[in-house]
C-alpha cells in the first residue's frame, strides 16, 4: 500500500475511533433527535465512570462534563444542549448537580427512570401497529336504500358499464359493497340508474330485446335469480331492512324505473 494510502486509512481511523451511538429509541423518549443524541452519549458515560472519584463529585454514580466537551463529543452547541438537558431533567432521566471549586456539572442518568418510560414506549407502539378496523357501512334512508336496489336489478339487466355482467356474483358482491360504504347512489352511479331504467322502459326485458340471451329477461327468472336475491338481501341488511322478493316487490321496482326515465 502506497504511503498516500496508509495516510487516508489512519486519517479514517483516527475519526471513527470514538463515534457516538445512537438509538431511535432513544430520542423518542427524549422527544428530539437532538436529546437522544445527548442521551446516548451519556449513557455511555454513565457505564464509564471511573472507581476514583474527581474532586467536587457529589457521589457514587456520578460523572462530570463540560460544555465544550459535550459539544467535541455529539456537535451540540450551548442551546442545544441546554434544551435536551432541560426536557431529560424534567422527565426524570437526567439528573444535574453543580459541586466543586471551580464548580462543575455533574451527570447522573436515572436507569430506572429510563427502563420505565422505554417500557411504556413499546407499549404504546405495538398498540399503534395493530389494523384498524374498516368503518361501518353507512345507514341508507329508506329513498336511497330503493335507489340501490334499483340500481343492482338493472345493472344485473344491462350492466352499468354497457353490458350485463358476465360473473353476476362477483359483480353484486364489488359493487353492493361500495354502495354500501358510500351509503347512496353518487353521481355517475345516478346517471347510469336512469340510462338503464329509460333502457327498461324501452322494451329491453320484454322479451323482444333481452339483454343476454344466456340468462334472459331478468336474473330473477334465471340462474341469477339467487345472486341477485343475495345482493338485494345484502343491500337491505345494511339499510336495516330485512329480506324480500317476489312478483310484488318486481312490479315496484319496474315502477321506479319507469319513473326515473321519465
């Protein structure tokens, strides 16, 4: 290795010999970054203490630092430090002493302290990381609970998008969901309901024009019929109905469409 090599290698060496460890745990319990850093370096002096006690310590436990030397140490200035200081000292962390002639500030880290709110930490993030309940449907009033309804029957006919659905089931259950959640017909869903009820009226489902030949004039009198009962009763769950069907119920469901084309 080239001298110039050996040179870049110590020069390395040289500023990583003492970096300071940090921890995101750490400045969360200390409420910034600025804190933890502050935290973790005396942490680190706290398990560095020597057995010989300097002139002025007030105790077992205690170590002495200057403000320059904070500052050599994790690149906090005076305010810095002064605030990280204040908010551990105000959660009992970090306790401070001036003693001595000249006097000097000694350090004292509350383990216990420390061990407590680092517990309560983690409780509180494995609270937060559970899933969150998806929001109950909306209750529908009685108008817009028709106007699904109306919506799923001749969708199921036309299909909203051009055409009848080819998997009636999977069509009921994606789309009987989100009217659900939404609690009523938007917008589009609305102009939709009467390019399909106007449809209707013109004699889609009269036999002479059916919508798909594979299913008929209407799911009720086909293989369909099943699914869409099932999405009906789905719909009504939610509004608070109960489940119907019928000749009767058919008849009114015509009705409305016929008067939405209007």
């Amino acid at each position: 290795m080239s001298r110039g090599g050996e040179e870049n290698k110590n020069w390395w060496h040289v500023l990583l010999a003492r970096p300071v460890a940090y921890h995101p745990a750490l400045a969360r319990v200390a409420g910034s970054v600025a804190g933890g850093g502050f935290l973790s370096q005396a942490l680190y002096w706290q398990g560095k203490i020597p057995p010989h006690r300097p002139p002025g310590c007030p105790g077992p436990g205690w170590f002495w630092k200057s403000c320059r030397d904070w500052e050599e140490e994790t690149a906090l200035g005076r305010k810095q430090q002064e605030t990280a200081r204040a908010k551990l000292v105000q959660l009992g962390i970090l306790k401070e002493k001036r003693c001595g002639v000249p006097a000097r500030m000694f350090f004292q880290v509350n383990m216990e302290k420390l061990e407590e709110l680092l517990k309560k930490q983690s409780v509180r993030k494995t609270t937060t990381k559970k899933e969150k309940k998806e929001p109950p449907p909306r209750k529908m009033e009685g108008s817009a609970a028709e106007e699904i309804e109306e919506y799923l029957r001749l969708g199921l006919l036309f299909g909203a998008a051009g055409g009848p659905p080819r998997d009636p089931e999977a069509w009921v259950s994606s789309v009987g969901d989100r009217l659900r959640r939404q609690g009523k017909l938007n917008e589009r869903d609305k102009g939709q309901l009467i390019y399909m009820a106007k449809k209707e009226r013109e004699g889609g489902v009269d036999g002479k024009n059916q919508p798909n030949s594979n299913q008929g004039s209407d799911p009720r009198q086909s293989g369909g019929g099943g699914m869409f009962s099932a999405g009906l009763d789905l719909i009504k769950a939610a509004a608070g109905g109960g489940a119907g069907g019928g000749e009767q119920e058919d008849e009114e469901s015509r009705l409305r469409g016929a008067k939405l084309a209007n």
